[in-house]
C-alpha cells in the first residue's frame, strides 16, 4: 500500500488488545506466548513502532531473513532485541506456507526502569541497536539459558507484587541482556563465513574508495557509507569489528587511509598538501595529524626516509 505508515503501538496494554490477548497483569512489563498472538491490522504493510523495549524468541516462522548478502531459514531459536521509535518489518514468506510461530515475547516500558539501574544502563547494550537482519541465533543450549530467565521474570509479576519485585525482576532482566551479549560476541566468532565474508567486503570497499580519483569532491567515507554498503548497521559493524580485529569501523577507515597515503609519499612526487587533498582531507593539519598518530612521523619525515 503506498504511503502507507507504521503502525505505533504506545502501551503494551495497547499491544494486548491489537493481538486480542487478555488484559496484561502489569502495564509496564508482559511475556507473551507467540502461539496465542493475532497479527496487527496492516501488519505485512510499513512496519510497526513500539514506544517500549522488546525482546523475543521466534520460532516456526516462515520465509528468510536476509543477512548481509546471504539468507537464512528460521529454523533454529532466533533473538530479537528492538528499541522504543525503531521501526520494524516483519519477514515476509512466500505465501505457500502456513506459519506457525513459537516462542515468546518480553515487552518492557521504559517507566519501568526508573531509578533503576537500567534506566541509564540498557544504552550500553548495543544489540538493541542492530537491524532485525543481525538477530542472535542461539543454540539449544543457550535458548535454555534464555527460557529460564524468562520464566522466572514472568513468574514474579503472576506473583503478588511487593516492594521486592521491580528490582527483583530487573535483575533477571540484567542477567538476560548480559547473557545475549555473551552470546552475541559468540557468534562473532562462530559464524566465520558470513563475518569474515563481511570483512573481505569491507577491504574491497575502502580499497575502491581511496583508489578512487575524486576523493577530493566526496571527502573521508563515514562510518554510515561504509556500513551502508555492506548492508549492515554500523553499530552492528562496529561491534563485530571489535571482536574478530580488535579495531573500530573508523579505526579501520584511517589505516586504510594511512596505506594509501604512504603509497602516494613514497611512490609519488605530489605535494603533502596534494596529496592530503586527493585523499578527502578539507585542511592539511588535519591529514598531517592523523597520520603522525598513526605513523609517529610527520607526512614530510616519511618521505624523507625513502632517501
């Protein structure tokens, strides 16, 4: 439908009544069985908003969700993390299908974490910003790990609620996103032919941009550009980045730059100036300056010892 909008979703007693469910035992916090849940009207359309956290498990969903340049089946236990104002699209099948989805879904309101810890702390956790293509894939195991933690808050809500049982909840809560970003660097690692798949792309991207002759009318490639290319969130990169190199997008931006530069100063018979220029660089001190951070020698000192 064109022009069509996402749908926003205010209140999780809001969302139990757009998925027909019963009124939730507490406004702020709610684990939902998947299996008992109705589609949002124009769900398939422009996406939903929620102004509350979510996280879930989905299981027996059909069709594929794309991951950078490759496709992956839901057929093991796939983690979603989702902030208030993202917009999300649910994947789409092939029609042929009769999807019956499993799992479960954790929706958290922001007022519950006030004067709390994680009021301030859930920023830190930087897979509430990754893009639904970067879900947590998790093993038996770790689904368990999961499961638990889960009953266990949901658990105490059914319970009478007392003076314990906000912090006793965001505890479970905190114990369950430290688990996923454990589990997230595993899977850093572990799904070796996508990750470094995206690591051959990003040296074939940066080697393209900085051979490229107009550097001097596009400047410096942002961290945004680069993930933009490789169809990945930055943060997403960032974060794998760190794991497998130990370096940060930008990081890898500049040694790439750093390359280039020492390429044209040995190679070349350009001015320091010229050559800052055709590398993107707006003032001169500015390439002279990252490049004796990199270097511990000045553009003009590198050149001189090829002499």
């Amino acid at each position: 439908m064109e022009n069509a909008k996402p749908v926003r979703i205010k209140t999780i007693t809001e969302f139990h009544r757009l998925r027909r469910l019963p009124q939730p035992e507490h406004p702020l916090i709610s684990v939902i069985d998947y299996s008992k849940m109705q589609d949002l009207p124009d769900d398939n359309s422009a996406g939903v908003i929620f102004d509350f956290y979510s996280v879930s498990i989905k299981r027996g969903i059909t069709g594929k969700m794309k991951y950078g340049q490759q496709e992956y089946d839901f057929d093991e236990g796939i983690m979603y993390f989702i902030a208030p104002n993202q917009v999300f699209n649910r994947v789409k099948g092939d029609g042929n299908e009769v999807s019956k989805p499993s799992g479960w879904i954790l929706l958290i309101h922001p007022d519950f974490f006030w004067n709390t810890s994680l009021a301030k702390n859930i920023k830190h956790y930087e897979y509430f910003d990754y893009s639904v293509n970067e879900a947590l894939f998790l093993s038996e195991k770790e689904e368990a790990t999961i499961n638990n933690i889960i009953q266990n808050i949901k658990q105490e809500y059914h319970s009478n609620i007392d003076k314990f049982s906000q912090s006793i909840i965001i505890s479970q809560i905190e114990t369950l996103l430290n688990y996923a970003e454990r589990f997230y660097q595993r899977q850093f690692i572990t799904r070796q032919i996508t990750n470094h798949d995206i690591l051959n792309r990003l040296e074939e991207l940066l080697t393209l941009y900085f051979n490229d002759d107009g550097l001097t009318g596009k400047g410096l490639p942002t961290v945004q550009y680069i993930s933009g290319k490789l169809n990945i969130s930055s943060n997403y990169l960032r974060s794998l980045l760190k794991v497998l190199t130990g370096q940060n997008t930008q990081q890898h931006i500049h040694n790439k730059l750093i390359e280039k530069a020492k390429e044209k100063l040995s190679t070349t018979e350009l001015s320091i100036s010229e050559i800052a220029y055709g590398l993107g660089f707006e003032h001169l001190q500015s390439f002279s300056k990252l490049f004796k951070t990199k270097t511990k020698l000045t553009p003009l000192e590198f050149r001189h010892s090829f002499n």
